[in-house]
C-alpha cells in the first residue's frame, strides 16, 4: 500500500539520517580530540619557547655587557700602547742624539790621542 511504502521510505530516511548523525559524531569527536591534542602541544611548545626566549635574552645581557667590557679594555690597551709609541719615539730621538754626542767626542778624544802618539814620537826624536 501507498502509505505503507511512505512509511518504509521514512523509516529508511530515518536510519540513514541516525547513522549519518552517528558518523558525524564519530567525525566530530576524532577532530576535536586531535584539537584537544594539537592545543596540550601547543601550549608546551609556547611555553619552553617562553623559556627559551628568557634564557636567551639573559645571555644576550650577559654578552653585551662582556662586549662593554672588552670595549673598555681595548681602549685602555689602546691608550697604553699609544704612550708606549710615544715613549718609544722619544727614547729613540734621546738615543741619537746620544749617539751623536758619543760619535763627537770619541772623535775628538781620538784626533786627541792620535796628536799625543805624535807628539811624543817627536819628542822621542828630539831626545
């Protein structure tokens, strides 16, 4: 009969529609499961990075501050051998001129000794 068949055919729509809520409900859960898991790796991920950006930044501290200090001591070294150049500088001037000094009078004591081994070589003949 027509209504039996309408019947069927709602009992049929009826089944279908419980087992397509059915799998979407299987569907959904195995989704949000995978959320619920993705957001607990998430959120370990977020904080060690947190973490890790704290520990890194503290390092960074630590190392410009080293940078600063290193900076200081290179301009010190710096200073310091400049005044060792100078020093250098002038001890090299004050050297030639004694050099110079020393170069005249070991001249002249020897132009003095050479008079005297003269001198006393005629002497010597005179005698």
């Amino acid at each position: 009969t027509p209504v039996q068949k309408v019947i069927e055919l709602m009992e049929g729509m009826l089944a279908k529609g419980k087992q397509e809520k059915h799998d979407e409900q299987v569907q959904f859960a195995a989704f949000k499961q995978f959320c619920d898991d993705t957001t607990v790796d998430k959120k370990r991920a977020i904080k060690e990075a947190e973490e890790k950006i704290e520990v890194l930044k503290a390092d960074i501290e630590s190392h410009t501050a080293h940078a600063e200090r290193l900076t200081k001591e290179i301009a010190e070294h710096d200073a310091d051998i400049a005044t060792w150049k100078g020093d250098s500088e002038a001890a090299t001037k004050i050297r030639g001129i004694d050099k110079a000094n020393y170069d005249a009078t070991h001249k002249d004591y020897s132009e003095s000794i050479d008079a005297l081994q003269r001198a006393t070589a005629v002497l010597k003949k005179q005698a």
